[in-house]
C-alpha cells in the first residue's frame, strides 16, 4: 500500500535551516552533499534542498512498492509527469503534478 513517506523543503540556506528544526524540534539531519540533508528516523522524514534550483513549495512524497506501476497509474488517472525516474541515494522517484497541479514525487527504495 502506498505510503506518505517523506515532505522536501526547499531552503535558502540549509545551515540555518537544520540548526532552526534542530533547536525547535531536537531533529537530528545526514547530510547528503553540499545542498541536502535529511532526518533518518526511519518515520515519515523531512529532507532540506538548497539547491540553487529548487524554490518553492514542499514536496510530499509517497513511498511506492513498484515505481514502474505506480508512474503507469498516475498517468492512466490524468496525472502528468514533471521529472522521469531518477536515482538518488536510497532508491528512485519520479515526480508528478495531480490534476490540480499539486507536484509530488513517488519513491521507491532500494
């Protein structure tokens, strides 16, 4: 069963931004790179991008069994893919908009 698994944050400094949840919430972050860090609860956790790219809004993200089936059933339900299948230490996801132009992405770990 599909699951909600993780939320993406877009920051403008990712520094700031794990000491404010360190302070607030005593969260604990890997870092993943010079732009990315993430808690590893192993619950539904919270990864900071700094990357000079992305901007914007969270990113919820649902963990799937099957990545392929899960990317062919968004689209047979009228959702558009935003970013193919892609890598990213732990597993792949892709990334999609509903039909309200929500963007969320589907992983699958390894």
């Amino acid at each position: 069963m599909a699951r909600f698994e993780y939320l993406e944050l877009p920051v403008s400094d990712r520094a700031e931004a794990k000491r404010f949840y360190a302070d607030a919430f005593g969260w604990d972050f890997t870092d993943f790179g010079p732009d990315y860090a993430a808690t590893m609860s192993g619950d539904t956790d919270f990864g900071l991008d700094a990357s000079p790219e992305k901007v914007g809004a969270p990113l919820p993200v649902i963990r799937v069994d099957n990545l392929e089936a899960a990317q062919a059933a968004v689209e047979r339900a009228g959702g558009a893919i935003s970013v193919p299948i892609f890598a990213f230490p732990g597993g792949r996801r892709f990334h999609f908009r509903d039909v309200d132009g929500h963007e969320l992405a589907a992983m699958q770990a390894d």
